[in-house]
C-alpha cells in the first residue's frame, strides 16, 4: 500500500539525517503527522492520541511507536519492518497515571538512546507540555534540542511523484471549486452548498478519488467576508450578498488549494473594483515567480501592484504547501512575505493567496503553484474572475 518507492524514502530519510547531523541531534522524535508519513508512509487518522516516528541518526530505519490497535496501520501502510514498529498498551491512552511518553522514555533507554542529544518538534499541534514534561522526567541523563521544522524543511522541494500527486490534486479540486459554484444560488442553504463541494471533494474524478482534505470548506458570505477563516451555517444565501470559497483538494495526502469569489445578483460595484484589483495583482505577481528570488521578492510585487488602486495588505499573500494532515494543509516553512529571504527553487509548491478583507466585504482569488526551471506552473485550471450568479458573467 505504499505509495511512493522505498527508495525515496531512503533517501528522504538521509537528508533528514544530515540535517540533524547540522543541529547536532542524535535521535529526533517527530509527532507531525505529516512528517511521520513523510518518513514512514505511515497513514491513519490516528493523531488524536500520541504518536510519534523515532530517528536515530545511526539505525538504517526510524521506528513508529503508536498505540496498540494501530500498530497494524502502521504495517500495512509504512516500509518499516514489524521490528521497528513498536506499540503501547491501551492503558497509556489518556491516562491521569501515566503518559504514554513514559513508555517512549523507557524504550529509548532499552535500546542504548537515554544518554544522547534529543530533537524534538517544541511547536507542532500535536506535542503538548506534558508530553515534553513526560520525557525530560524519564530521560534525566538525555538534553534536548527544538528540532521544529527540520522535517518540514525537508519536504520543502517536492519530488516528481509528489508533483503528479498535487497535479491529481489540482483536478479534484476544480470539480470541487464547479461544483461549489454552481450550488450557489439565492435561497439555497450554505451547509447544501457545502454537501456538495465535499461529494465532490472525495468523489474525485473518474480517474482517481479524493483524500479528506485538511482543512475543511472556508464559505463566509455576506458581511462575514471581510475575515478569510470562518465556514459555513444553515442559513439561506440572500441577494446581494459576496460568497468567498476557499478549498483544495487532496490526494494521497498531497493538497491543492483554490480560492475564488461568488456575487449572488447584481455585482456591487465596490467588490467588482476589489475583485478587479486582486485578480490583477494576483497575475502580476505569478509573472514574477521564479527560481531564484526571494519569497520577500515575490511579495513586494503584489505589494506595489495593489498600492496603485491604493491598497495595503499586511498579511503574507502565501506559503509552502503540499502534505500534510488536520488542522492545515501549510508545511509551517517559507511565507510570501516582507523578511522571509527563502529563495526560490524548482519544486517548490505554495498557495498564492493573496485575498484582500476589508471592514464589511472581501475577496478572495487564490492559486497553487510549484517553482519550475524559468518560472511556475499553476496547478489549477479555473477563470481568475468574480463569479456572478444566478447567470455566470465574466466581468
């Protein structure tokens, strides 16, 4: 069930290593489960409780220590013999006795780790203070190092197989943005639009199906599009009101995001000026993209296109994106954004979005892309313009 060779996790696996060999950790505990898969190919929505990959600079593979009834997830899902796959019992789940770090504690001395340099993810969603707390109590002779986003960065270049995973990515989520689209019409209740864009999403295309993706459907209407992240209701879609529909779809954990903008009716005038200025802005800049500048670079063009219509944006118009599990799509490693002097290389993949919130409306035109050799390849074949129904125009 593997989805990528063996062989390039091997070798994803020894540029992690030299990386901790920079930091100089000798055995690193990863809890993003994004990074877990990376490494491991493991895959099961089993992060609620605590789960982590051990590398150890020195062994040829990483060990997957988890709960007990998804020892057998990990497998028929990772290429990790039954020897490097290590479960604890159900009593450590949620315990107030004991965590289950202490059973990581206690396998890390079995086997000759209690006395080394210790990398751990000190920022992810998933490794909480008393998980740390467990670990310093029952490795007292270990020191640890924050290893946060060593992985991540990693993963920042994305192989051919993981591109053609966001390609198929890229196809399930313009059924989706269709689809969604589509459903919007006056009276018809937000939550059916949303049914709708999630059939879709799974569903997929003939062709291949679709993955849960990590973040769910992001629809304000009305008044609410003036802030990017809230969802949807039951209520009615009225006359007059913005859509923002942001989505992606997803593939084999791999994503590709999509924004667009809805106006039901007869468009205001002020949000086709916005939508104007944003979809012109967004061109701009994905002109500009290629190996070599920096994501500040990249920024700076959407910055100075969008002043002329005397705009100013303050948040990152995008991130480095591809893999990854709940609660974000994002890898937490370059932004498009002012200071941030990553350059840019061939296979890198980032949303582009660079959405404008203003006090009582919003737009919101997004684009995945990835880096190529003299410029970028959008993901996504969708118009870039502000959608109006009940009759679809181009404005």
């Amino acid at each position: 069930m593997l989805y990528f060779e063996v062989n390039e996790f091997q070798e994803r696996l020894r540029k992690t290593k030299e990386k901790m060999s920079e930091a100089g950790i000798d055995v690193l505990l990863l809890t993003d489960p994004a990074n877990i898969n990376y490494l491991s190919g493991y895959d099961g929505w089993s992060f609620y409780v605590h789960q982590l990959l051990v590398v150890i600079i020195d062994e040829d593979q990483p060990f997957w220590i988890g709960r007990g009834q998804d020892g057998n997830g990990a497998k028929v899902t990772s290429w990790l013999d039954e020897t490097h796959i290590i479960s604890y019992t159900d009593d450590y789940v949620q315990s107030t006795v004991k965590h289950p770090m202490d059973f990581v504690s206690n396998i890390l001395k079995e086997i000759g780790q209690g006395n080394r340099t210790v990398g751990v993810e000190m920022d992810t969603y998933y490794f909480t203070a008393k998980a740390f707390s467990s670990l310093q109590n029952g490795l007292p002779r270990a020191s640890f190092k924050d290893a946060t986003n060593l992985v991540n960065y990693v993963r920042i270049i994305k192989s051919d197989t993981e591109i053609s995973y966001m390609r198929n990515a890229a196809k399930i989520v313009e059924k989706a943005m269709r689809k969604g689209i589509d459903s919007i019409q006056e009276g018809v209740r937000e939550c059916d639009v949303v049914a709708d864009i999630y059939h879709a999403q799974i569903s997929g295309t003939e062709q291949f199906g679709g993955d849960y993706p990590s973040i769910v459907p992001l629809l304000p209407s009305g008044e609410k599009t003036s802030t990017p992240h809230l969802t949807w209701t039951d209520q009615p879609y009225k006359a007059g009101d913005p859509v923002i529909l942001e989505l992606a779809g997803c593939y084999r954990r791999y994503h590709s995001p999509l924004a667009r903008t809805v106006f039901i009716g007869e468009p205001d005038p002020k949000i086709k000026f916005l939508s104007d200025v944003v979809v012109e802005g967004l061109n701009t800049t994905l002109d500009a993209i290629k190996p070599g500048v920096t994501c500040e670079e990249v920024e700076s063009v959407w910055r100075k296109t969008i002043k002329k219509s005397g705009f100013v944006k303050d948040s990152r118009i995008g991130y480095s994106m591809g893999l990854n599990y709940p609660p974000d799509w994002g890898e937490h490693t370059a932004s498009l954004r002012q200071g941030d002097k990553t350059i840019l290389q061939p296979n890198m993949t980032f949303h582009l979005i660079p959405g404008i919130w203003l006090d009582r409306y919003g737009v919101e035109v997004s684009e995945s892309f990835r880096v190529t050799e003299n410029g970028c390849e959008v993901f996504a074949n969708f118009p870039r313009q502000l959608f109006v129904k009940p009759e679809l125009k181009i404005y």
